[in-house]
C-alpha cells in the first residue's frame, strides 16, 4: 500500500478499543471501525469468513448474528483467535471460535433469537489477512420470530445507528445483486446518516445468483444508484458449498473465476472480489484514520488529561509499600477532617446547588424546626384559659377568693416550662442525624479502602451516640434549671402591676396575635401551589405568595401586578395534609377553627410545596405571623369551653391576669431555650465531634487494627487501579504512534461527490416501483451520443463515458486507457472503441 506506517496504526486502534471495553468505557472514544450492515441473509457474515479464509461464524435461517461482533484482523505469521471475554486462552480451532461465539449471545440474549447491543470482540491473527476492524450488526428484519419483542426492527435499527451515526465509522453497505438496489436497507441507513456518501462503501454479494439475461454492470461500473466510494462485487459461497464443506481458498479461486470468465465484468475483474475488497477496505481505513487522525488525537489528549487525574496519586510508586500506605493513611484521615470542617461550616470547595446538606440542615434545624416544634409543644389559648380556671379554684378550695393566688401563676407556668422538654430532646435527634449523614458523605473519598472506611464511620458514629447522651442530659439541665426557680424580677417580666391593667382591658389582647410582629412587615415570599382553584379534585396552580404580619396574598407572577387575592391572618391555624394519590410534594393547609370559610367557599386554603425543607421554612414563616399549628388536644373542647365562659367576672379577671404573667414569663424562657439549645449542641455535639476527628480519631484507628489491614483495598478498586494505569498507558502509546504517523504518512484524496440527489426521496420515503424504473435509464444523458454513432469518434470525446471518472480507483483516468479485457493485451487498440453499443447497454 505504500503507507506501512498508517497500517501499523490500525493495531494501536484496536488496542485502544480493547482497553476501553474491557473496563466498560467503549463508548467514551470514538475509534476509526468499520460497520458491516445490510439485510438478513445479504451475505454479510460470508464476507468477514471470506476476509479470514476460515469457517468461524454461526450459520443458520432467520436472525444469526444476534449482537455485534468486533472483529479485529491482524496480519501475524501465527494463526489463531482470541476472544476480549476470555483473556489468555488462545483459539486455533476455528469451530471453537464458532461455538464460543453462540455460547456467549445466548449467555446475553437467550436460545429464542434474542437481541442485545452489548458487543463480542473477537480478535483473528493470520497471515492471510490485512490489518482491519470491522463491526458485523444484526441483518435488519421486519417481522420478529421466537420471543423477540414486537419493535425487533426498530430495535436493530436503532442498534445499527449507534454504530454508524459515528463520524470516525466506515459503513460496509452490503446489498444482494439478485434484490433490486433501490430496496437496499444498508443503503437506505446509510443514506439516512451519511448523506454526502463520505464514509459508505458498496458491496454486492450474489452476483452469480442473478436472473439470466439480467447484470450488475451498471452498478459496479458506479453508474446506477452512485456512490461516492463506488461499489465491490464479490461471489460467496452458496449454503450447497457450505454444507459440502467447501474450502475457502478453492472458493476465491471460483470467485476469481467468475469475473474473468463473465462477459460483463472481465473488464472489471481486477477492481472484484474478497482480496481486493479487504485491500480496499484495509486502504480507505487507513486513509479515513489518517483524515480523522487530528480530532482522534484531541480526544485522546482529553482523555490522557482525564486519567492522569485519576491515576496520579498511583502511577509512580508501588502498592505494597508501607511508607505509601501510611502517608495515604494520614492523608486520608487529614483529609476527612477537612471535609468535615468545611461541610459543617459551609466553606467547602464543592458546592451543592441541588439540595441543603450538612451545616445548612443544621442551621435549618436550629432556626426553623426546632422553633417551629417549639411552638407546637406551647399552649392553646383556650386550654391555658381553662387550667387556670381549674388552679385558681383548686387553690381557693371551699373558699371564695378576694385575690389572685400566685401559686396558680406558677403552677401553670412550670406546666408549660416542662412542655419545653421534648422538642429540645427532639431537636438533638435530629442534629445527630445529620451529622451521621455528613460522616457518611466524608466518608466517600475512603471508598478505595473499605475497612479504613467503615472502621472510621464506626468511630466517629461511636463518638457522637456517647455525646449525644450527654447532650439530652444537658438540654434537660436546661429545663429543670428553668423549673427550679421562677424569676420574677427579670426586666422583662411585666409584673403583677401591669398584668392587671391588661386583664381590664379585655379587648386589648387578641388571642393568637400577642406574638406577631407587630407592624405589617413582609417576612417571606415565594412560589407555592394552591389547590383550591380547579373544579377537578387534586387540581392546582402555581402562584406567587406574599407573607406579611397581618395577611398572605398572592399574586399571578413575581412581578406582583396582578394580585389574586389579600387573606387576613387572625384567627387562622396551620395544619399538615397527607400527600394525594398522584403527587408526591409536601402539603399544608390554613383554616379557622370555628369551621368558617377561609376562601371562597372552602373551608380551608391548601397549598403545597416542592421538598419538606421548603414547607418547613415555610411553616416558620407562619410563625412568626402569629399562625399557630392545629393543636392535637381537642376532646371534650367545646363543654370545657362552655364551663370557662360561665365564669363570674372576678374568675375572669384572674383568669386574665394569671394568663397574662404567664405569657409574659414564658415569652423569656421560650426566648433563653431556644438560644440555649443550639449552642449547647454546638459545644457538646458538632465541635466536640470535629476536635475529636482532628485529635483523637487516627489514635483510635490504629488500636482498632493493623495499619495493613485497613489499608487493603477492594477486588474492584484494584481491578479499575489495574484497568487505569493500563488505559493511562496505552493512551500514552496511541498518541506517540499518531505523532510519528502523522509526521511520515501522506493520505490519497477522497473521490468526487456524485450526483445523486434523486435517491433522497426514495430513501427517505421509501422506493416505489415508478422511482426504480425512472432510475433504471438514468446511465443515459441527453447530451451522450446514440449507440449508432461512428467508432471513431468515441476516444476523441470523453463524454460517452461519463461513468469511468466517477470509479473510486481512477477517478481522472481518460476513456480509451481503461482495459477491457485483461487477457487480450497483444489484440490491437482500436478494437476496444469499436464497441459502443457495451457502455450504453441498459441495465
């Protein structure tokens, strides 16, 4: 070929393709191939057997080749297969080759004519073959046979173009010459993803199966239906020789035969056939690299930049060393113990914009819900009114009281102080949650060594559930430090004095509103769902919402022009809803607990939310409007009511007042808790956890077990450490060989485009019987000669032969030079011209 340094290329490729399927990444490169497509029974597996000169493929009716097999050729002195699933093993029976190949499709794909596009590699050395890879695909078909699915066409088709749709991939159109060519499916898809007819590459097989009187002249000689690359006749074997166990060699030399001896393609004998099509194909492959060689090369430069990321931290020293493990052992642990940090104090290097995680849920938890839980845990309004009844009256016992018993005011308020307990308790839960899931996620970067992982995850784990029993001691000190002794002369404490003035003036304070904010402040606003706006149940719409102290409105847009409609916040309560049957988003609902209607004319407005995270912070923002959770305590309510309204007017006034100093009170604790709890978990949970991983982790480490031990690494994370360095390293090698190919090697030009725009719509389309006959005369032009022209003419004029300059071997080479029939050379040259008739034979 005169081109040894691109051909010694061609190995590399295959190298290349190996390494990446074998760690499962065949797809991440594209490599210079070529694809073998073409109906069932087109003879495309004949070819390759032709290629090879052995027998080795399975045979058989209906569907074969069942899923694609890479089949690389290498020229060697020795003869055997290899086979990319069965590393090692040699084959030099070629049967075996055979058996191995249907052993492994039915391992994937069943006995029942099954298809799957997980690819076999089959590697051939031989000396009878040129350097080659090509892909042999599934013959396309129509109706499915056995247990194949229904959409099997669609399936093989869509298996054929994610083969072909690649740019470095050469298509192999393989077309029966006993089937009319404009029905071909090879060159319909080929049409379909190479329209200009850069990458195709026609073969004709069953040449010899034509109708008598009938011939492919017009299609080799590149005239009927053209191809920018042309078209290749070969001669298979029929299924007589094969089931008689004809030799391949004695079936090129019948294949030589035939073009020799056939009165229409002797002239063409030269350019036909099984070895000059694996010559050509071996040629325009090694051209096509050579022109593809420039973005292969970028690609492999991305790819070796990729990897030397990867295996940089291996590549230059030896596993077993000891002094490796131990620095990557401390390197780890340091490591560790950054991630943490920066998790926990949200300055990490890797910011997640999906979701919150690490010390954002904990500040969520601190400011959102553990006050939100708070809040729940505190009192009703009508429930604190009628305890307070019930103590005075137990005080007062058998008498009538003339003053407000102070005992009352403390007993109801250590009552409510106590309720404090177990949303604190809560709130430790879950911030200890967290922090195990922020162990875990640092955790990840130890997944090469999963004992050191998991020895390091039970540690730290260890270590929190010991101080989160500490914690819960220390967040209950700090409620029975608020029981123990009631401070009455704290500043802020409105006293006795002013809690009476309050209780005569009754319509001063309105229940639910002594704790919102008091001027009409926006506090949060946002997108929510409202579900009350479709007549369909489980309707909703999307709406832009305004959060202020005393009402909610929303809007159509953020904009905020056109406002749907202002609710006032008094006397409102916030309840959870279970998520519908259809969606899965968090849902809430506001109501009034008289049972009046909050919106139109539904009793309560829904609305919804994207995550928890976001219906939580939501729920905070309710809070501090003054909307407070539906209470869980609801039985017998409206009787105690009806008994805490027939008070005398002198209860009442104490009632008032008691209810007043506690409000008061308990405004201060609830204040100084949720100050408290947070920071008690931050000294006793979070810092103490992180001085722990920084000071004392890698001690407890090393008496948990040897250093060997935990430094060991998984079978699959040596097998990829393997398959990297082996990557790394024949990437590497690849880019070195294109340098020096790319520096020594000169490329033939690619042919002409053709002129065939008339094939888009049938291929496209689909032929009709009226497009194949309108093509059949098309070899004929308006401006070539009649058949009955004079001879001599004919070598002065180039046009009558129109359809030599578009063969891919000669595309300039001038009428009168093309040899018409290779064992006449001594008869004299104006015979050749004087058959006109031959050029302008209708096909």
């Amino acid at each position: 070929m005169g081109n040894r340094g691109m051909e010694d290329l061609i190995p590399i490729v295959n190298r290349l393709q190996d390494a990446f399927a074998t760690i499962g990444l065949s797809h991440t490169l594209d490599l210079p191939q070529i694809a073998v497509v073409g109906g069932q029974s087109a003879g495309k597996s004949s070819v390759l057997e032709n290629f090879v000169g052995r027998d080795f493929l399975p045979r058989g009716s209906g569907i074969v080749t069942r899923r694609p097999l890479i089949l690389q050729l290498i020229n060697s002195n020795t003869e055997y297969g290899e086979f990319l699933h069965c590393k090692g093993k040699k084959f030099t029976d070629f049967n075996e080759i055979r058996q191995e190949i249907e052993a492994e499709t039915d391992r994937i794909t069943g006995s029942n004519k099954g298809i799957s596009n997980i690819p076999i590699n089959l590697r051939v050395y031989s000396p009878h073959v040129l350097n080659l890879t090509l892909i042999d695909l599934p013959g396309m078909t129509k109706v499915p046979v056995g247990d194949q699915p229904p959409d099997i066409e669609f399936q093989i088709r869509s298996m054929v173009f994610e083969f072909i749709t690649k740019e470095n991939c050469l298509i192999l159109a393989v077309s029966p010459a006993n089937s009319d060519l404009a029905n071909s499916d090879a060159l319909k898809v080929a049409k379909e993803v190479d329209p200009q007819g850069v990458r195709t590459i026609g073969v004709i097989t069953k040449l010899d199966l034509m109708d008598a009187g009938t011939d492919a002249r017009a299609i080799l000689e590149n005239r009927h239906l053209p191809l920018r690359r042309g078209y290749i006749g070969v001669v298979n074997r029929s299924q007589r020789d094969i089931d008689g166990k004809k030799d391949i060699k004695a079936a090129l030399a019948g294949e030589r035969k035939f073009f020799l001896t056939h009165p229409e393609y002797r002239h063409l004998a030269d350019k036909m056939g099984t070895p000059f099509l694996q010559k050509t194909l071996n040629q325009q492959l090694t051209n096509h690299i050579r022109d593809t060689l420039p973005e292969l090369r970028n690609k492999l430069q991305s790819q070796l930049l990729s990897l030397e990321e990867e295996v940089k931290e291996f590549k230059d020293f030896s596993y077993d060393d000891p002094a490796r493990k131990t620095k990557a052992m401390l390197q780890l642990v340091q490591q560790f113990g950054t991630d943490f940090e920066k998790k926990i104090e949200g300055s990490g290097d890797q910011i997640n914009t999906s979701e919150l995680s690490g010390g954002a849920k904990i500040n969520r938890i601190f400011h959102e819900r553990y006050p939100f839980e708070v809040v729940k845990m505190e009192y009703d309004e009508k429930e604190l009114r009628r305890e307070i009844s019930y103590a005075i009256k137990n005080i007062h016992g058998v008498r009538v009281g003339l003053f407000t018993p102070d005992m009352a005011f403390e007993a109801i308020t250590k009552r409510q102080i106590s309720r404090l307990k177990e949303p604190s308790l809560k709130c430790v839960d879950m911030v200890v949650n967290e922090l195990n899931n922020v162990v875990r996620e640092c955790g990840e970067k130890m997944a090469r060594y999963p004992r050191l992982r998991d020895e390091t995850e039970r540690i730290i784990c260890s270590h929190i559930r010991e101080n989160e029993q500490r914690t819960k001691t220390m967040v209950s000190s700090l409620i029975e430090i608020q029981l123990a002794y009631m401070n009455t002369n704290h500043e802020d404490f409105i006293g006795f004095a002013n809690a009476t003035a309050r209780a005569s003036r009754r319509g001063s304070v309105i229940p639910g509103k002594q704790n919102r904010v008091a001027t009409n402040q926006v506090i949060r606003k946002g997108y929510l769902s409202l579900h009350n706006v479709s007549f369909m149940r489980g309707g909703s719409k999307d709406f832009w919402f305004v959060l202020t102290a005393e009402s909610l409105s929303w809007f159509k847009d953020e904009e905020e022009k056109e406002k749907k409609y202002m609710l006032p916040l008094d006397g409102l309560r916030l309840r959870d809803l279970e998520a519908g049957f259809m969606s899965r988003r968090s849902a809430f609902a506001l109501f009034i607990p008289d049972q009046r209607n909050v919106y139109k004319d539904h009793k309560q407005l829904e609305l919804s939310c994207e995550t928890n995270e976001e219906m939580d912070s939501w729920k905070a923002s309710f809070l501090r409007a003054g909307v407070y959770p539906e209470r869980t305590k609801e039985a017998n309510e409206e009787n105690e009511t009806q008994e805490v309204g027939s008070m005398d007017p002198q209860l009442e006034r104490q009632v008032e007042t008691i209810r007043n100093l506690v409000d008061s009170y308990m405004g201060i604790i609830s204040k100084q808790v949720r100050d408290l709890v947070p920071k008690t978990l931050m000294h006793y949970m979070i810092n103490n956890c992180r001085d722990f991983i920084q000071g004392e982790m890698l001690a407890h480490l090393y008496s948990a077990g040897g250093q060997d031990a935990l430094m060991e690494e998984s079978q699959e994370e040596a097998l990829r450490r393997e398959e990297l360095l082996k990557m790394y390293a024949t990437t590497k090698e690849a880019l070195k060989i294109i340098g020096e190919v790319n520096m020594n090697t000169k490329s033939t030009t690619l042919p002409p485009p053709v002129d065939n725009d008339d094939l888009i719509k049938p291929f496209s389309n689909g032929p009709t019987a009226q497009q194949t006959r309108r093509q059949a005369p098309a070899p004929t032009h308006p401006s070539r000669p009649a058949p009955n022209h004079s001879a001599p003419p004919a070598p002065l004029r180039p046009s009558p032969v129109p359809s030599i300059p578009s063969r891919p071997d000669v595309p300039s080479r001038p009428a009168p030079s093309v040899p018409r029939r290779p064992g006449d050379s001594g008869k004299p040259a104006p015979n050749i011209p004087s058959r006109p008739s031959i050029p302008a034979r209708p096909t």
